[in-house]
C-alpha cells in the first residue's frame, strides 16, 4: 500500500516526510469523526451526478458509518507513515471495499476536506461551550440571588469608592457571559457555511451539487465563491479562537478578584481548605491557585487569535501549507476552555462570602456619596451637598449611615436577574445547533 495518495514513482524523503506530516496525525484525530461524515454527505451527491453507482455508494456508505462508529469507539488511529486523516480514510476504505474506495475523492482536495472537517469540529464544539457557559452562568446568577444583601466596598483606581454586594459581583460576570455569547453566536454564523466543493480552491469540471452537501451537512449556506471559500481556512479560525478569547477574558477577571478578594488583606471570600493548597515551607499557607491557574490558562488562550493571524497575515489568496501549523494552535482551545469553565464553576460554588464585610470602619466613607445624595434628594443642590460631605470628612465629622437604598435597573437593590437570564436564554436561543444535528442524524442512519 503508498503511503502517500499523491506518490508516484519518487519516495520522499523521510525527514522531509517526518518535517511535513509534524503533529498531523495528532492533531488531525480531533477532525476524525467529521473527516467521515464530510466524506457521506460527498459521496452522498457524487451518486446523484452519476460519479459513483447506487450500489457502490450503499457499500461506500456501510464501510464509512462503521468506520465512523470505531472513531467514536476510540478505536481508530493514524498509522505510521500516514499522512493525515484524509488520507488514513481513504486507505482503509479502498483496503476494506477495494476500488470502490478510490472513487471517493472525485472532486474533491484535501484542500476543502480539512476546511469541512473544521467547520463541522467547531460547530459541535460551539455547542459544547455554550453549554458549559449555560452552566456557569447559571451558578454565577444563583450565587448573585443568594448573596444579593452583602455588601462589599467597589473600587475605583483599587481606592475604596462606593458600596458594591456580592449580588453585582457575582451577577456581573454573568451578565459578561452574555457579551461574550452574543459574539460567539456571530463567529458561529460565520463558520456555518459550507466550503465543500471548493476542491484546491478552484472548484472542479464536475458538475458539483454543492447545494445539495449544504443541506446533508446541515450549513446555513453554501459558502460559495470557491476562492473566498479557500479563503475562509485560518480566518474562520481566528474568529471562533476570538470568541472564546472573550470568555477566557471575561474568567481571566474573574479569577483576579477571587484570588485578591481571598487575600487576607481583603477576606472578602474564603475557599475550603479543600480547594486550596499548600506551601512546602509556609504552613499557613492556603493559596487559591485553580483560580491563578484559570487566570494564566485564559491570558494564554488569549493569545492564540494573534498567533493565528501572525500565520496567516502575509499570505496571499490560495491554499498554503503554512495553514496547517493553525490546527496544533485552535484545535486544544476548546477542551482546554471547557475545563477552566467547568474547575471555575465549581470553585465560585464552593465560595463562602464573609458577610460582615461592610461592617468593617476602613470601609465607612463608601458611604460618603449615599449622605451627599440623602442631602441632595432634601433639597441642597448637589455641589453643596457634596462639599458639606467632604468637609465633614476632613473634620472627622463624618459618620456613615450603612442602610442602602438603590433602586435603578442593575443596581444593588434591583439586580434585575431574572432580566439578564432572558436575555441569556435569548441568545442562546439564536444558536441553531437542531439542524445539524437533524442533518449527522440521518447522514448516519443505514
Ligand atoms: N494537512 C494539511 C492541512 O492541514 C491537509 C491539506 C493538505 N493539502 C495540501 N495541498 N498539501 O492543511
């Protein structure tokens, strides 16, 4: 058997084989199972255009579905000396079902293949984030409810200024997940297009159904000029890996303040010791590290749009190989995200607010602002107000009234909680994940 689908009569040489392939036969396992269902829905419309016989396209088919099962199985690999994923298919399949096999490739390029397969591995993986930021989201508003009467100091400059609760806290970072969804939804629409059919970026003589894949597939649309398609390989990349940058910015932030609010110059919140560990000199010691973990794991995933552009900004239009070093880059990021998300879920879980925060006097000229607007809202005119507050300040006649009375929309008193899960559920909502599922459902049924 070649090694190669695109040896002739020379064998290339084994660095330059070793060089080329690099972390292909690692990388491209993530691509696997949609390498496979790429490769039915094209089949699938080669039938329709008479490049293949119905009987062949039904033992095609069995063969591709089983091999499809041992990948989900993990019982499939990529050999020795194989070069990607395109190419172990293609050589099992023409090994299992003989020539028939060698048919699958008709109009067709690696070229669109690994632009299909990418396209399929992110939708599926968007869906799966979604659902990870649901969950998170979820625990953030609950947490918000519970503590909803603590009352923390907010900052400015990290100078105490107003009073915050762990009800903004919390549910701040929620309501950021929405932000952050919003432009995940626009990076999904944008890779919901289907590129298959664009063979090496030229399309082909074949009298291609590209509508028809579109549909197979479950694509919102054909992505259709065959050079923009081409195109699309490392920027779609980009958008989605910045996408899922702004979550791991929004968790970034997010694990900053527990870890300072966990100090004990703030002991705002407190960890179980189970959650913490230990220093191997200070045996005190009990450092939130998930939390600094989580925050270098998303500053890191945070650079990954940028490295991805370094690839692809001087290249012209047209297939290069230069794309394939994208793969060892974006292809980690979603399991790598889904597993800060799930290890900060459970930590903002187990966090016990100190609930007499407020009550501390370092803290009482937060209130400086609440006297000023209780005099104000009695008729001194506002400027007057705040000098008086600020003369007694410096008189040390001040004397803080903690009672708070916010009212507006997204304030200490009116969260508006239940407003924010609605447009949380809203944008979700927006995602159409039925489709393709509707679509791999029966592409895979015998
Ligand atoms: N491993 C290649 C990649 O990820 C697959 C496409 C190969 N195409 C080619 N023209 N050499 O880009």
């Amino acid at each position: 058997m070649a090694s190669k689908l695109w040896e002739k009569s020379v064998k290339v040489n084994h660095d330059v084989e070793t060089y080329t392939i690099g972390l292909d036969r690692e990388m491209d396992l993530y691509l696997a199972p949609y390498d496979v269902i790429g490769s039915l829905a094209h089949t699938t419309m080669l039938e329709t255009i008479g490049l293949i016989a119905p009987d062949e396209l039904k033992i095609i088919r069995k063969e591709l579905i089983s091999i499809y099962h041992d990948i989900q199985n993990g019982k499939f690999t990529i050999d020795e000396g194989i070069e990607d994923v395109h190419s172990q298919i293609e050589f099992l399949l023409t090994e299992r079902i003989g020539d028939i096999g060698k048919k699958i490739h008709s109009g067709r390029s690696r070229n669109d293949q690994v632009l299909v397969d990418l396209r399929l591995f992110m939708r599926s993986e968007i869906e799966s984030i979604v659902n990870h930021v649901e969950s998170l989201f979820n625990t953030l508003i609950s947490q918000s409810e519970r503590y909803k009467d603590v009352i923390i100091p907010g900052y400015t400059h990290l100078q105490v200024a107003m009073p915050s609760s762990f009800g903004l806290w919390f549910g701040a970072y929620a309501e950021a997940l929405i932000d952050d969804l919003m432009v995940l939804l626009a990076a999904y629409n944008v890779n919901n297009r289907n590129p298959l059919g664009s063979a090496a970026g030229y399309g082909s003589s074949f009298p291609l159904n590209r509508t028809m894949t579109t549909q197979l597939l479950g694509f919102a649309s054909v992505d259709f000029n065959v050079v923009h398609a081409q195109m699309g390989r490392g920027k779609t990349e980009r958008i989605v890996a910045n996408a899922l940058a702004g979550i791991a910015a929004t968790i970034s932030k997010l694990s900053f303040d527990a870890c300072m609010f966990n100090s004990q110059n703030f002991a705002f919140i407190k960890l179980p010791d189970e959650f913490t560990t230990g220093s191997s000199i200070m045996p005190h010691k009990k450092n939130p590290d998930v939390f600094e973990l989580s925050r270098a794991k998303c500053n890191k995933l945070q650079s990954i749009p940028y490295q991805i552009s370094m690839i692809t900004n001087n290249l012209p239009s047209g297939y290069f190989r230069d794309l394939q070093i994208i793969k060892e880059l974006f292809l980690p990021m979603f399991d790598e995200l889904k597993s800060i998300i799930s290890m900060v879920e459970k930590m903002v879980l187990s966090i016990k607010v100190n609930t007499e925060v407020a009550l501390d006097e370092r803290y009482k000229y937060m209130y400086s602002v609440e006297e000023v607007n209780r005099l104000a809202s009695n008729g001194m005119p506002f400027r007057d107000a705040y000098k008086k507050v600020g003369l007694d300040i410096e008189a040390g006649l001040f004397t803080p009234d903690p009672a708070i009375h916010h009212s507006h929309e997204g304030s200490i008193g009116n969260l508006c909680n239940d407003r924010i899960t609605a447009l949380f559920n809203d944008t979700v909502a927006q995602f159409d994940f039925d489709t393709y599922h509707k679509a791999f459902d029966e592409l895979l049924s015998c």
